[in-house]
C-alpha cells in the first residue's frame, strides 16, 4: 500500500524535491551527498554554513492527526488509501520490549 501512495505522490507532484528518503531513484545517502557538496563549496568560498539535523522519529505522534487527513483529501487522496492513513494514524498504541522483558501498551 505503501508503494500506491508514495506513486499517487509522485503523479501529483506533491513531494517536495528535497525529500530524498523513501523516494525511487532517491536515498538518503544521495541528499547527505548533495548537501556535502554544497557545504564544501560554500566553505572553499569562505562563506559560512549552518547545519540543522532533525530527528523525525515519533513525528505522526506530535501532529493534528484529523488535520492531516484533511489535508491529504483536498489534494485528492480519498477511498481505502485515506482509510489506511486515517486508521493508522487512530489510537495508535507502543510498548517495549528488550532483553524478553515487555511493557504495557501506552497510548
């Protein structure tokens, strides 16, 4: 299912350029390239470069769920690819395990 959304994505245009991650023909290897590059230029040129990182772990769990699915349907997602999104997205649960030893779900 995965591959139908991220190819409903691609045909509407609809990813930025710039996301390298989980596109064909793309990895993130390729952007760390990219941006290697162009730090090195700006730094030959003795131009300053800042780098921010990210770490995007957990981002569904911080975003207005029902917003999202608001969005994707007025770009056009709709039927059981907006279902699939909008169930994963509801009352999403965790738990842990390490070394055989299991946590409570937590929501």
């Amino acid at each position: 299912m995965a591959s139908i959304f991220t190819s409903f994505l691609d045909a509407h245009h609809l990813l930025n350029t710039k996301q390298f991650g989980f596109r064909k023909g793309n990895s993130a290897a390729d952007l760390l390239l990219l941006q290697s590059a162009a730090w090195n230029h700006s730094l030959d040129r003795g131009l300053d470069s800042f780098v921010v990182a990210l770490n995007r772990a957990g981002a569904f769990d911080r975003v207005w769920h029902q917003g999202i699915i608001a969005k994707l349907g007025s770009l056009g997602v709709c039927g059981a690819l907006l279902n699939l999104i909008q169930d994963y997205l509801n009352c999403r649960t965790l738990r842990m395990v390490v070394s055989c030893h299991t946590s409570n779900y937590s929501p």
